[in-house]
C-alpha cells in the first residue's frame, strides 16, 4: 500500500466519491491502475447493492428536473432506508441525477432506465450511479417510479421532500410563481382528479348512489331529495376535481378560474408522496 501515492488516492476519491480507505485498496488491488480501480470499486458497489438487496426501504425523496428550453421535465422516487439518508447529499444529489436522466431521455420503465447510460457520464450506467451511492452510504437503495411530462411546465416539492407535483399547461406563457402555486395547492389538497371528464366513472357512480342515499334519508318529497343529491354531488366536485377547488392562497376563485386569468389551460398533473401508490 506504501507504493500508492496520497495524490493517486484523492484523484480517485474525486472520481468515484468512494470513502479514502476503499480507494487506496482498490488501488493497491489495480497496482496502481486507476482505470482498473475505478472498475475494482464498480464491483464493490453492485456486491453492496445484492447484498442489500432485500432490505426494506421505507424512507425516500421525491426529485424533479425541468429543461424550459427543451420543455421537458420528470418526477421520480427513490426509496431509502432511513429518514437521515434522505437529506444527506449524496442521496439528494443522486436523486436529482435520476430526475434529469428520465427528462432528458424519457425512460420511465425502472428496468430499461438503470440499465441507461448516465446522461452526465456515459461511461456509466444509472445502475452504476446508483450503485456508487450505496456503496457510500450502505443502504439499500432503490428507484421506486418514473413519470415525464413535455411542454410548459411547473413545479413544486415540499418542505419534507416527501411530496411533490409535476403540473403541465398549454399557453403563450406563464409566470413560474402561479404554476409553483397551483403545484402547491395540489400537494395540500391531493385533487383525485384534473376535470370532470377525469374521474373514473365507477368512482362517480358510487358517488352518486351515497349523495342519493344520503337525500332520501332526509324524508324530503323525492323532487327535493334529488336536487339535494345534485348539491352533495357539486359539493364532492368541488372538494375533489382540481380546476373546481377553491384556490388555497385565494378561495373567492377555484383553480380554474385562476389558470383562466393567466390564460393558461390544465392539461395534466402528476402528483407523488413517498410510499404512495402510481
């Protein structure tokens, strides 16, 4: 080990970011070889990763990338396994890289994603780069699931990085504090849809069967019943469909009409919290 050289070690310390003492074995291993030692630690990082494998990961972040030139942006979530991990910066920043990788090549499928070239060093895989992050902080690591979105975007993601909002809209142009507003007010309100028309219909018929059940219970002339059911179903609306919810930072306008006064148009959001389902 005396034969590798204080300033060999730093470079490939700078290089991989794996801990001193790895990379003064790994080179020692290569024989001086950085190249080869760079591959040595690779391995390392994959036995880590396999051997961690099954480890539960509970805790996570949620990260997005936004390109305003190319009009493209993703949201991603990756799992750890400790709350601490997930404000270290090396879990932060690999998460963002993966954000990136997703908006600027479109792979949302998490198996043909990993196996990627990594956008900011091709010579590496996204599996590599997860690898590398493991092998750093021993945990369990995992991308849990992918979305990208085109056109003109907003976003918002929450103190706890635990939540957050990729929003879509169509227009001439937007000031990026309405969009981060209206991010913010889905993360509060969680909307179970963008319209109307976006409600699943089962989800509006059982709706609708509780409004009816609920308006005949009242002993009202069925006239009058039904037209209570009609009132708890805009009530329902109002309280789950995005552009029909009064506005978080201003409820004397719902969502709608405040895209609407930007002249913006909803076209889609994608909403994630650490854990939940797609």
């Amino acid at each position: 080990m005396s034969n590798i050289s204080a300033e060999s070690v730093m470079k490939l310390r700078q290089k991989t970011g794996a801990p001193m003492m790895d990379c003064k074995a790994a080179l020692t291993e290569a024989t001086g070889d950085m190249e080869k030692a760079v591959e040595i630690l690779r391995k390392r990082n994959s036995a880590i990763q396999a051997k961690r494998g099954e480890r539960e990961t509970a805790e996570g972040r949620i990260a997005i990338y936004i390109d305003p030139a190319k009009q493209v942006g993703a949201i991603v979530e990756v799992r750890c396994e400790s709350a601490p991990v997930v404000k270290s910066k090396d879990f932060v920043s690999l998460a963002n890289d993966i954000a990136k990788q997703v908006a600027l090549k479109g792979t949302t499928e998490i198996d043909k994603l990993l196996a990627e070239p990594f956008v900011d060093d091709p010579k590496r895989t996204i599996n590599d780069r997860l690898g590398e992050v493991v092998g750093l902080i021993r945990e369990n690591m995992k991308v849990a699931r992918a979305a990208r979105l085109t056109g003109l975007l907003g976003s918002y993601i929450h103190h706890d990085d635990r939540t957050g909002v990729l929003l879509q809209v169509e227009g001439t142009g937007a000031d990026p504090q309405v969009l981060r507003d209206v991010c913010m007010h889905i993360t509060a309100k969680n909307p179970v849809a963008a319209r109307r028309e976006d409600v699943p219909a089962d989800v509006i018929e059982k709706e609708k069967e509780i409004a009816k059940t609920q308006a005949a219970a009242t002993g009202k002339p069925a006239n009058i019943a039904e037209k209570i059911a009609e009132g708890k179903m805009k009530t329902w609306f109002a309280e789950n469909v995005l552009l029909e919810q009064p506005f978080v930072r201003d409820d004397s306008k719902t969502v709608g009409d405040l895209l609407k006064s930007v002249g913006l148009k909803l076209v889609k959001f994608i909403r994630y919290r650490v854990g939940e389902l797609s």
